[in-house]
C-alpha cells in the first residue's frame, strides 16, 4: 500500500487523532501527564467546582518541583521540615491533597524519585518514544529527545486534560534542523541547541514541531537528546523531536514504568517505525555544520542572544532592523555590558547548576570534571548545584561527585527547579551576574535585577573557577 | 467565560518584542492557588522604569494593549493570561505570539491578534495619539478613528470559542463516547501505553 511519506511528527499525530471538527481542529489523544505544583491547583478546582472526575488517572503523574525549597527536606530526627513561605506551603500542600483526592500517583518530596517533572518522567520511564506527553511547563519539550510529542500547555489545558485526557488542537508545521559533523572538543549539547537558537531566533520555530536530524544527534546519549529538545521552546517550537534509536531503548529498558517482557518487543518493534520517512517533507529546513559551533554564551535577555565565548559583547548598531537595535540597547542596559567587551572578561559572582536543561547525572559530571582539584574564585560568592532528581542526587553522591563540587565550594543541594526561575528561595541578587546552565536569561528570571549568562555545566564550572565568563578549552588541556 | 464580540477603546502602546511571561507575571505571583488579583503583578518589572506605559494615566483602564513580535514568548505560565484579564485587556494586538501564550489568552476571553509589523506600527503611532482602535471579531478587522482598516484571522474554532464564550472542558466532554472508542482500540493493540503509573 503506498502512503504519503510522512515526518515523524505527522506519524505521531496521526496516531493520536481521536476525531477532526469540521473546522480543522483535532481532538489528540494525550498518553502521559505530568503535574507540578505551580500550574495545576486552579485546574483541580475548577474540576471540583464542576462536579469532573479525572478520566484516566493513571495517566497522570504530579510531583512537586518549582516551588520547593532545595535545602535539607527532613530534620536530624528523619521529620519533614515545614516551609517556611506560607504561600509555597499552602500551594505544595494543595497537590499533595489534589493528587490522592483525584487518585493520581503522587511523589512527595521527601521521596528518592522526587525531582524536577521533565527529570523524573524519563527517569522514571513514564515517558516513553511516539507517546504524546504535557505539562504545564513549557520545557516539557525536553521530553522530544526519547522521541515522544511532548509539549507545554496552559492551566485550562491541564484541566481539560484531567478531565477528558485529550486536547483540542491544530497541527503544527514540520521543521528540520540537520547538523552534520561532528562536535568540537568542550562543545557540548547545551552549546549546540544554543548555537541553533541564536541561528533561527527566539521565534525561529513558532508554528513548528522541531526535529532534529543528522550524526551529531545520533551520536548523543538520550541525555544530551533531552537537553537539545528541551530548549526548542526557547526557539519558539512548540516541540522538540529526535527519533528514538537503540540509544533509547538501552536508555529505557527495565526502567520501572516502561513496557516489560513481551510488551517490551511489542513496544520496541513499534518504535523502530518512528523515523521521518525517505521523501518526507519538511515545511522549514536549517541545517547547521557542527564544526561551526564553539562554546557558547548569552550576553542579553532572549536565549538567542547567543555568542561564542571568544566573542564578544555586540554593538546594538550593528543590528540590521530597528526593533533589533532597541531590545539589543535595552538588554545591555539590563545587564549592564558594554559594547566591544569580549565575554571573556566578564565577572561572574554566582554560578548555578541545575534545571531541567541541565541536572542529569551526566551534567553534573563534566561539571565535576573541571571542578576536580580546583576551587571557586574569591568573587564567586554562590554557587550551588540541585540536582534533577533525588536518584541523580544519589548517584552522584555514589560516584564521589558531591564531594568534588563541595571541596571546590559549591554548596550540593536537594532536587528542584531553584534559581532557574527563582520562585523558591535560591535567588540571584539584583544587579548581580551568574553563570547559570538553566534555559532563560530573561529579565529577572532569576530574582529581579539579576543578570544571567546561560552556559553548559563545564562552562558554569569554568566561569566558578575563573570568577568570570571562561573558555572552558583553557581547563581541559 | 463571556463572550467577545467586539472591543473599543485606547491601547497601550508596549511596542517591545519577545515579551515573555517571566516579564507579563514574575515568579513570585506564581504561588497563588487562585486566578484572581493578579494584575497587581503584571508588568512589575515594567511599571518600575521611567515613562513606562503602564504607568501613563492616558492609558488606564485600556482595554487593548500592543506589542512586538513574538509576544508571550517563554514559560506556559496561563497566570500572563489571567494577570491580563486582571488589568482589564481584551485584545492584544502584535506579528506574532507565542503558540502557548495564544492557547492561554483565548481560553480566557482575550483575543490574539496577528497583523504585519507595518500595521502594528501603524497601531502604535494611533495609540500613542491617545486615539481608540476597535476590533471586531466578527468582521475581522481592526478599525481607527484615521480610516485605517485592519484584516486578520483567527483559526475558526478560537473565534468561535470567543464569540459564544464557549467552555471546552464541556465540549470535548461530550464527545466521551469518542474519547471511549479510541481508548478501547488502543488497549486491545497496545495495552502497554494505557498503563501509565498503574505498573
């Protein structure tokens, strides 16, 4: 039978239509939920005023993350600490009511599987390749590197998936990003999804589902996939997409929600058919040649205001468009940059490492391995690592790397998103810089004022050492 | 949610592009366990430069607000979309929004509106002149007191939701019968991806 050739995300979609409206709008399927505590009260509420049950529960997993402060969560004598911040408390306590009440899976914070959503989910092999997976949170494009369609959605969203486990949707365009090649020595995923953002722009891929394609993709582990699909919304995707591969499924085997034994073989051969087809046709095509890419940073306040860590600090006149000269002036001001500066010499007073970009176990280790011997600069004044999960925290801990980034003055943190958005107490202080590994140096993302320049985590251990922006080449020779 | 129809007054005239969520509600509103009050934080960042807009009484109370591309970029945060709805917006005009933020807006009465940068330049001059602009959902068009005429279009279901301030919750509930037929099929050929948590 010969079909239309057919991209990987027109496969996904297709399996997922439950019916179309005459107008065009799909009815799709939703296979997987997750839930944290920062977009989903108002969305039980609403159920509950409405007399709504959750149709699938069991499709849905909360577990609390934004909100939580990353300190010590149980006393010397194993009791949980309270909040201190009366409105975290009462939003942490309303999931952990929600979640029993509408018989969800709960995983509460003191627990070892406790983490940030789009950590656990993989981790936890609730994620899985051709699922459809939301989120209230926008990185839950992250997801797209097991190959799943996975994307970030409103609280009326959440809502309406609790309730009828589908969304009503239009289907977005096809985009290719190909890079072929192979990546330089200190370039890493986090500097290549920041080097494509910077190349297509922070709208670049707005009406699109992003899949990226060619050997530097297929030579990554799932976690660098993760970190590549997570900031396709930084680009304005609305999904991230890298075919799942025999990476994947080593990745996924005997995790504990993953299809086991024969429905493992079912799922597997099933997947093997998940790949953009010969002649499918992209509406959009970019394709980047990785030995163009080098160690990356930000020097403004939209993640495409990306330069090579060898660059320097941009002249707003030099931008083509008007619109661009206003916001690239307005993002110097804010950060408090000058023209002409090469990155290098920009002083750094806080470094942090975490987020759901970059807090896998694989993150913190090539931070450790610049860290290893080495201690923070007397001008860095904080800096923490938060580890994605309580297991990432653990396994660290098994393989030494707490103790590299503690000797080297780092403080080691229980799971959490923490100053990657800065809702919990770990802030940057105005008018204060950091090297952080998280998705957004938007303005006062990190507490107001603050200023953010996004790097991978050998980078953000390079800036640690050096008290400023740093080419982490120089450390690794 | 109430229907819209069509919208008349002044706008405010924000003009920026990539305004993102972090910048229309930051963080620390985000631990509300309500809807409501929000507009107190809209903009907060904002409201603290000099001659901001948001601070200019020309344009308290505007029911329309204008800005660059890409608005409502960032975070899925729908609190940008209540804070809105908070300070009294109706329409937000600009090129391009983002594909969540404009999801949010909609299913709050607030209408997306995408019209070239040309226009959007043009709405800003009207706007800065303290003129109204009226949006018709109806018709489509973005009208001024100057004779400008403004087409744009809306995906059919969105403009539908917003005319008849329908609830999609109850829609789709509806169409459970559906719903039900492709959960069964789905179980009897891959049961493995209807089990979830429940391992």
């Amino acid at each position: 039978m010969a079909s239309r050739p057919r991209t990987l995300y027109e496969k996904i979609w297709d399996a997922h239509v439950v019916e179309t409206r005459d107008d065009g709008t799909a009815l799709i399927y939703i296979d997987r939920h997750l839930v944290h505590e920062v977009t989903s009260p108002q969305a039980f509420e609403a159920l509950r005023l409405a007399g709504r049950p959750v149709r699938r529960p069991e499709l849905t997993l909360a577990v609390p993350d934004h909100n939580l402060p990353t300190t010590p969560r149980v006393d010397g004598a194993g009791k949980p600490v309270a909040i201190a911040d009366p409105e975290s408390a009462a939003q942490l306590a309303a999931l952990e009511d929600n979640a029993p009440a509408f018989g969800i899976r709960y995983i509460p914070a003191t627990a070892k599987e406790q983490g940030i959503v789009h950590v656990v989910g993989p981790e936890q092999g609730f994620s899985l390749p051709g699922t459809t997976i939301v989120c209230g949170d926008s990185h839950t494009a992250c997801h797209g590197g097991l190959g799943a369609l996975a994307f970030g959605i409103g609280t009326s969203e959440v809502e309406h998936v609790l309730a009828t486990q589908t969304l009503l949707l239009q289907q977005s365009k096809s985009m290719e990003v190909r890079v072929d090649g192979d990546l330089g020595p200190g370039v890493t995923a986090k500097d290549l999804i920041m080097h494509i953002i910077g190349t297509i722009g922070a709208a670049g891929g707005s009406g699109y589902v992003i899949e990226y394609r060619g050997a530097v993709f297929e030579a990554m582990s799932v976690e660098q996939r993760l970190t590549v699909c997570n900031m396709s919304i930084e680009a304005g995707a609305r999904a991230g997409l890298i075919a799942p591969d025999d990476v994947t499924f080593a990745y996924l085997k005997g995790r504990p929600m993953a299809p086991q034994d024969a429905e493992w073989d079912a799922a597997v051969a099933y997947w093997r058919t998940l790949h953009s087809d010969d002649g499918a046709v992209f509406a959009k095509s970019v394709t980047i040649d990785a030995a163009d890419i080098e160690p990356s940073v930000t020097w403004g306040t939209s993640p495409e205001d990306v330069v090579p860590i060898g660059g320097r600090v941009p002249d707003p006149q030099d931008f083509a468009d008007e619109s661009k000269r206003v916001a690239a002036q307005k993002s110097l001001d804010y950060m408090g940059l000058t023209a002409g500066t090469p990155m290098t010499q920009v002083p750094i007073e806080n470094v942090f490492i975490g987020s759901c970009t970059n807090s896998r176990i694989e993150d913190l280790r090539a931070a450790a391995a610049v860290l290893k011997g080495r201690h923070k600069a007397d001008n860095v004044r904080w800096a923490i690592v938060v580890p994605g999960s309580g297991l990432v925290k653990y396994q660290a801990e098994a393989e030494g790397l707490d103790k590299i980034f503690t000797d080297a003055g780092f403080e080691w943190r229980e799971p959490g998103c923490s100053a990657c958005l800065g809702m919990n107490p770990d802030k940057v202080p105005p008018g204060e810089r950091c090297a952080s590994t998280s998705n957004r140096n938007f303005v006062g993302r990190q507490g107001p004022g603050a200023r953010t320049h996004l790097v991978s985590p050998a980078m953000a251990a390079a800036a640690a050492v050096a008290g400023r922006l740093a080419d982490v080449r120089e450390l690794q020779n | 949610m109430e229907p819209l129809t069509r919208v008349e007054g002044r706008a405010i005239p924000l003009g920026l592009k990539n305004v993102d969520t972090d910048i229309i509600i930051p963080a620390k509103w985000l631990k509300t366990i309500s809807r409501e009050g929000l507009g107190a934080g809209a903009f907060e960042a904002l409201r603290g430069t000099p001659g901001n807009v948001f601070e200019d009484p020309a344009y308290a109370g505007a029911p329309v607000l204008i800005a660059g591309d890409n608005f409502g970029c960032g975070s899925s945060r729908e609190h940008a979309a209540w804070a809105l709805d908070d300070m009294g917006i109706r329409v937000v005009i600009a090129p391009s929004f983002s594909d969540i933020f404009s999801g949010n807006a909609v299913k709050n009465g607030i209408l997306p509106v995408v019209l070239p940068q040309d226009a959007v330049d043009r709405l800003l001059e009207v706007a800065r002149a303290g003129e109204p602009i009226t949006v018709d959902l109806e018709t489509q068009t973005v009208t001024t007191t100057y004779q400008d005429r403004f087409s744009f279009t809306l995906d059919p279901f969105r403009r539908d939701c917003l005319l008849n301030g329908l609830d999609e919750v109850g829609l789709t509930m509806a169409r459970g019968e559906a719903i039900g037929g492709f959960e069964a099929s789905r179980t009897a050929a891959q049961p493995w991806l209807m089990r979830g948590t429940s391992v």
